[in-house]
C-alpha cells in the first residue's frame, strides 16, 4: 500500500508543467498530419488529376476499357457519355467516368503485335 502512496506522489509531481505537454502534443498531431498529406492526400490528388485529363481527352477511334473490363473502341463521344464498339454490330453508351484506361489510335499493344521472326 505504502508503494502505491508514494507512486501516485510521484505521478503528481510529475504534472507541473501541463502547457509544455500541451505543445508537444500540438506538435506531434501536426507532424502525422504532414505524413498523411504527403504519404495519402496529396498522391491521391495527383492520380485524380490525371483521370480527369485522360477523360476530358477521350476521342472517337480510341481504345478503352472501362471500370467493369469492357474493351473497346470509342465509336462516338458525347457530352457525359461515349459509345463504345465492342464487336462489329454491337454498340454500348457508358458513363464518362466508367472509362478506366485508355490507348490512342496511333499506339499499339505489346500483346497484340505478333513476334518478329529471324532472318537466317
């Protein structure tokens, strides 16, 4: 009982100084903020940035795929939908913001180019 006593005693004592906690404790919340900013926020931002850009840029002939794994080329662009060609009569109009991923007319894929043969 008497270590419990002289425990608490100590723990009173310790709690003079309670503004000098107080700013560490500002201190250490602001420097997790700055780490969630710079770690989490701020590269979210960027690749939010950069699907806007690929949207807004979306043109007719482009190769898509959407959110859901639809693949196809852009037949017509509207104001907040495509058409999109998937097979030679089958056409579907999407949302916009339903495009995941594009490739421009002029590029190709690496899956799609068959291999070079060698010359003997």
């Amino acid at each position: 009982m008497n270590q419990l006593v002289s425990g608490l005693v100590l723990l009173q004592a310790q709690t003079g100084n309670p503004t000098g906690q107080m700013i560490s404790t500002l201190v250490t919340f602001g420097l997790v903020f700055v780490i969630f900013y710079f770690l989490i926020i701020r590269p979210q931002n960027k690749k939010q940035k950069e699907a806007q850009k690929m949207i807004e840029a979306v043109k007719k002939g482009d190769k898509v795929v959407t959110v859901g794994g639809v693949h196809g080329v852009i037949s017509s662009v509207k104001e907040t939908t495509v058409v999109i060609k998937v097979d030679d009569n089958t056409k579907i109009e999407f949302s916009k913001s339903a495009i995941q991923a594009v490739t421009a007319k002029g590029e190709s894929d690496a899956s799609a180019e068959p291999p070079a043969e060698e010359k003997k």
